[in-house]
C-alpha cells in the first residue's frame, strides 16, 4: 500500500467516525482543513517522498551540482565554461520549449559529460493542478524532445517547483520517468547579494549532496566558480553521478 493510499484511508475512517457521532461541523471543517494543508505540504515537500520516490543522493564524497530551468543561450554557456575549465560535471533539467534553437547546446552539454534530465515541457506554475491526460502528455512531451536532440539522455525527471501529487506520480509510471531531487536548496533565484549566496551554499553542502541551482541566473554563474574551488579545497569532487 502507497503512502497515499494509507493516507486516503485513513481520511475515509476518520470521515465515517464523523458521520457515525455528533462531531460539531466546525469541528469536521477544521479535520477538512488540517488534511488539506498536510496534503499540500507533501505535495510541496521534497525530503519526505510522500507521492514520488526520489533519487536524493550522488556518491560519498561528491557534490552532484544540479541546474534547472535551462537551456539558458546566455548563461548556460557560461556554466559550462566554468564546469569545463576545472573539469567538473553536473547535471542539467531542461525545459522541453527551451529546448528549440537551443540544440547544439543541448548536444555540448552531452559530449562533455553531464547528465540531462527533462523539467516538464511546459514548467506551468498551474501544472500541479492539472488532470492526468494534460499532465502526463506534457512531462512526456518535455522528455521526447530531448531524447531527440541527445536519445542517450536519460529517464530522469525534476518536477517544477519541485511539486508532486498523486496525478504526477501516475504520469511519471506512465512515461517511465524516475524523479530525481535534491539535498541543499540554494534559493538562487531569489537571492540577491552573491556573497552570502555563496557563504550559504559552503555552509550547508557535504558530501553525498545534490545541489538545487539554476543556471537562467547570472548570479549563479558568479558564484558557481569559487564554490567549486572551495569544495575542491575540502577534497570533494563535481562529478555527474548519481547513487
């Protein structure tokens, strides 16, 4: 039995306890509430794996950096220089209407190591409200069209936002995709002062980690090289690997 099956069981035992007694109904609007809530923090949260199973890890004593958003024609680039230069490698979850125009971008990403996973075709704010047709067809549609600039791209999967729900979950069976999350959340697209950015991404991050980045920000490409020289100095690798 899923998590989410335990959990809507549970909700029809308690809602039959109700009706069986003279329960008040504010009393039955805040047990309506409070499931609520709990629901739509799972369905926000990444550690807990309620509706997904997630990748969370990369190997001991590496730091698996991750970029979502891309492929971005004037940032991207610049990442890929910097990985390049100290011969790191990272992982990329593209966006499936990005990936038009962008294809030799998308093709320097794969020859030179990293790992590409799609984010959607879409990335639709509304997306974790849709139903399972429109949802299923746009994760799908944001995996072919990578598998058809790289078909050596593998069946790996970021939601947006990082959200899930039962409709997500059914989606990613149907299209065989296995979700992959994070560890350290760098907040990279809301930060605005690059110093403490970084001095929070050195605080946080250990081995085994999965870095959430995006490289759609100028601000990420200005702290991507100094972080990498300090997890270099604690003997940590950069490498595109999953564990």
């Amino acid at each position: 039995m899923s998590k989410v099956q335990a959990t809507l069981g549970i909700a029809v035992l308690l809602a039959g306890v109700i009706l069986m007694t003279s329960i008040p109904d504010l009393y039955l609007i805040a047990l309506a509430v409070g499931l609520s809530v709990f629901l739509f923090g799972m369905a926000m949260a990444i550690k807990p794996q309620f509706f997904v199973s997630y990748l969370m890890k990369t190997t001991e004593n590496n730091v698996l950096l991750s970029f979502d958003d891309g492929p971005d024609p004037v940032n991207t680039p610049l990442v890929l220089d910097i990985l390049k230069k100290h011969d790191a490698t990272a992982m990329f979850f593209l966006i499936g209407k990005k990936i038009q125009g962008n294809e030799a971008l998308i093709r320097r990403m794969h020859a030179e190591g990293h790992l590409l996973g799609s984010h959607s075709y879409s990335h639709d704010p509304m997306i974790g409200l849709w139903g399972r047709k429109k949802t299923t067809l746009d994760i799908s549609a944001g995996h072919e069209v990578l598998q058809t600039v790289v078909p050596e791209a593998g069946n790996w999967y970021r939601p947006p936002f990082g959200v899930t729900n039962p409709t997500i979950a059914f989606a990613l069976r149907k299209c065989g995709l296995q979700a992959v999350g994070w560890t350290v959340r760098s907040y990279d697209t809301v930060k605005k002062d690059p110093e403490k950015l970084l001095e929070n991404l050195k605080l946080k991050i250990k081995g085994s980690d999965i870095v959430l980045l995006h490289d759609t920000q100028p601000l990420t490409v200005s702290i991507l090289e100094p972080l990498i020289g300090e997890l270099k100095r604690r003997n940590l690798t950069t490498k595109a690997e999953l564990n």
